[in-house]
C-alpha cells in the first residue's frame, strides 16, 4: 500500500514533466483509437454490403456469342438469308428463334448447386394485342423520324406491346426496387406458372386509355401459330402503377411522360406459349448464400453448364467492389494508422521512462537501501505510469467520440475519389475509341437485379457510407492498449531497478 501512496504522491509532485508526456500520448492514442473506431465501423460496413451486393447472378447468352452470330449473319447476303429461310423445317425455325435464349432446364439445373437460395427465370418479348390501343407517348425526335404521314424505320405500332414474364409476379425486378406499384387487384402467382394459367397484370395509363379494369379480358395472338389457335385470352388480374414515370413527368422536360406504359407481366409459361418458344427463358436470375461463393459458381458454370463461350454466368460481383473497395481501403489504411500510432505511443512511453527513471537515480538507491524490495519499487513506478497513461486515453477517447466520424468520412471521400479516376481511366482504356457501352448488339451489361433492360434503375449510384458509433468494444480496446502501453513503459524501470546496487549510487553522492 505504501509503494501504491508513493505511486500516487510522485505522480502530482511532478506535474509539468507529466502533463508533456500526457499531451504526447493522448494525440498518438486519439489517432490511435480514431483509427480504430474507423476501422471496425468499415468491416461493419462491408458486412452489411455483403448482405445486399455481391450476392447475385444471372445465366444469359454470352456476348461473345452474339457478336459471332452477328458476324455470321451480317457474312451473307440477303439472298442467301431469305432462301434459307424459305427451307428451313419446324426444328430449323426453333432454333432459329431460340438462338438467343437460354434452355429452361439449364437454368433449373443450375439452380441445384448448393450455394443458390433462390432463384427465378425470365423472357421478354412482343405480342400483338389487337384490340388494345398502345398508350405510350413518343419522343419529339421518333416523331421527327416518323414523319408526317406515320412512315418511316421509327414508326410506332399501335397493336406491339411488350410482355415480360417470370414465375411469381411479386418477385419481377421492377416492383422489387420500387419503380412499380400495385395499385389494384393481385399478382400471379407460383402456381399460375406451373398451370399456366392465362392471367396479366397492366400498367394503370394503358387501363385507363383503353377502360380496362380486373376482371377485364383481351386477346393476344400467338407467334407462328394461326387460326383459332393462334390467340388466346388473357384475364387482368392486377393494374401496376409506374411510379418512376411519374417522378419523371412532374417539374420536368422529359420527351418521355410514360415510357413503360406498354408493357404486360404475365406468368413465365404464358409469354413462352405466346412466343412460340416453351422450354426456353431469356435469362435465369439467382441469389446466393455470399459474394465469397462468387468464384466458386463460376468455377461450377465453366465445367458444367456454359456450353463453350454461348452462356454466360453475370454477376454483380463489380457492384459488391464499387461499394465495398473503398471501406476496404478505409479498413487498411486505418489499420496502418493504427499500428503507426501505437508504435510512436510505445516509443514515447520507452524514452519518457528511461528520461523519468535516469534522473531519479538517487531516490531509488536510497528507497533500496532503507530495505525496500525490487516489487515494491517496481509497484510504486507502475502506479506512476499507470496513472499517466489513464489520464491520456480517458481524454484520448472523450476526442475519438468526437472526431472519428469526421476522420472516418475524410479517408472515404479520398478512396472514392481515387477509385473513380481509375475506374474512368481503364473505362477509356478499354473501351478504344468509337466504342459505346452494349456494343454492336444493344441492351448492354445491365443485370435484371439492377432494372437492366427492363427499367433504369441501377447499383452504379450506389455508394458507400461509413457510419462510425461509438461501440462498447470500443471501451475494452482501450483497456487493453492502456494495460499494453503501461507494461511496456515498466520495461526500462524494471530492468534499471533490477540492475541498480544502493551502495554503488550511494557512493557516487
């Protein structure tokens, strides 16, 4: 007890010589603790990210593919297109028309790999509706392209609409991210697909144009298929509004009021059958456990399911990297920070002791020499370093509350600025000149998670954000650098306090 008093009582005889070692280590420990509070904030931030980005992917024709098909095509002459055409068989057409698309069992199979949670399959394609009169308004410059007499390569078909379906309608991509609401009725259902049952939802302009309501039927013509097999009825069952067209239109110039006012979702079994091509899908969309099961399904669809380079397995995986690289790198360069703040703490603790301990020689010569113990000399400067390191990580801390979230958004905003000058840089790069995003073929790299060709809607304006709490952690991280940096400060009493003789020191006096 006595060495803890005189601990204590040499700690406030010396308060100058203190309070600049406590100064030097409360900036070195706030950078210290800043660092870290950052640091876990952004792998709590990545983990978060993982939850939503990272963990998706879609089975699609390849675009290597099409640009062979493409090529091909574009080898021959029109002559020779038309009389193969004109001799082709009913398979010949199939496959003609499927040349694009995906086989339904592919992407069921597919589906089968342990890492999938669920999954979903799609195709989009254009129906005739003869007596439906399409509600969607041009833009000032197809009008131009049309011309006056409704001619020319722009013009519009008043009976063409767009039919996407999928195997559960809750679950399309548009009503997911919210750019479409059901206002009225009920989607269709699992088993609607499997029956295939001949049911639609419409976009609420189009009903109003043409006074539809549930319950309300129209006929659709089949593709390649005549007579009184060559259409079939279809029931509404559900009117959607498009939320992200009116958003458009309101306090706006936009050329393009309701861009999506054509189109029909209706069970995935239904779009096959009016298209002509059951057994066939456009894209097989997947969720996964985790982005860290990424390379090992890719690994799975090269061996097993790609069929040479004609489908392809597109993941958001460069989404999951446009959000989580820089928190990544907020984590690393925080993490930097945090071992060279710790480092300067330890190399002042050491020169502070050995300046303490080296001008107060006498004093422990003469406190060994009056008969007290190694342990007990050794209590009393661990009481003194004690209390010279709590006081600079308690003030330490109350800072770090302060300051983290603002040192935290400072290594964002800069790692975010680096990655976007890289990213634009090797977009130039590798797109050369004259090249446009798509390609030769359209529709672009989009993915159907993202809206792809079926909304705008994209993770491009996704960003990261740090949000840096103050955690309870955060409290038992400091207790430890505090035992740590007061034990490495006991180093330079403990070995002079050993090695000292009384006599010796008493003799020099």
């Amino acid at each position: 007890m006595r060495s803890i008093n005189r601990g204590f009582r040499s700690f406030r005889r010396h308060p100058l010589r203190n309070l600049v070692v406590i100064l030097l280590l409360f900036v070195c420990l706030a950078f210290s603790l800043s660092m870290l509070a950052v640091k876990l904030a952004a792998d709590s931030q990545v983990e978060e990210v993982k939850q939503s980005v990272g963990n998706y992917a879609e089975i699609r024709v390849s675009s290597d593919y099409r640009m062979t098909v493409f090529e091909e095509e574009r080898s021959q002459e029109e002559s020779e297109r038309a009389a193969t055409a004109r001799t082709m068989s009913e398979e010949e057409m199939l496959e003609q028309m499927t040349r694009f698309l995906v086989p339904e069992e592919l992407v069921d199979a597919f589906s089968q790999e342990s890492e999938i949670v669920t999954y979903d399959k799609v195709l989009e394609t254009q129906i005739t509706l003869d007596d439906v009169e399409n509600a969607e308004m041009e833009t000032m410059m197809s009008m131009r392209e049309r011309g006056p007499q409704g001619e020319g390569p722009a013009a519009l078909s008043s009976s063409g609409f767009s039919f996407e379906g999928n195997t559960d309608g809750a679950s399309i991509s548009d009503f997911m991210l919210g750019n479409k609401v059901l206002v009225e009725g009920s989607f269709y259902i699992y088993n609607d697909y499997l029956e295939a049952s001949p049911v639609v939802l419409i976009e609420e302009t189009l009903a109003e144009e043409n006074e539809l309501v549930v319950g309300d039927t129209i006929v659709a013509e089949i593709s390649g298929a005549s007579g009184s097999d060559g259409e079939m009825e279809l029931t509404i069952v559900g009117i959607y509004e498009t939320v992200q067209a009116e958003q458009e239109g309101e306090g706006s110039n936009a050329e393009t009021f309701n861009p999506m006012g054509s189109t029909f979702y209706a069970p995935l079994s239904v779009v096959q059958e009016l298209n002509g091509t059951p057994g066939y899908v456009e894209l097989g969309s997947y969720y996964f456990d985790s982005v860290d099961s990424t390379d090992a399904l890719q690994q799975a669809f090269a061996a097993d399911y790609a069929d040479g380079d004609t489908y392809e397995l597109a993941t958001d995986y460069s989404d999951y990297e446009t959000i989580a690289d820089p928190l990544l790198k907020v984590g690393k360069t925080s993490m930097i920070g945090l071992a060279g703040a710790l480092g300067a703490c330890a190399l002042i603790i050491l020169l502070a002791m050995a300046i303490i301990i080296g001008g107060r020689t006498r004093e422990l010569g003469v406190l060994k020499a009056i008969g007290a113990t190694d342990r007990q000399v050794m209590a009393q400067y661990a009481v003194e370093v004690l209390c010279i390191c709590l006081v600079a990580i308690i003030l330490a801390t109350g800072v770090t509350a302060l300051v983290s979230q603002s040192v935290g958004d400072w290594l964002l905003t800069d790692n975010q600025a680096m990655d976007t000058t890289e990213t634009s840089e090797e977009e130039m790069v590798a797109a050369g000149p004259g090249q446009f995003a798509g390609g030769p073929m359209g529709g672009g790299d989009s993915l159907y998670k993202e809206g792809g060709r079926f909304s705008i809607a994209s993770t491009q304006d996704q960003t990261a954000s740090l949000n840096v709490v103050w955690q309870g952690s955060m409290l038992l991280y400091g207790i430890l650098i505090l035992l740590g940096i007061s034990l490495l400060g006991m180093a330079v009493p403990l070995i002079w306090i050993t090695r000292l003789r009384p006599a010796r020191v008493l003799s020099m006096e």
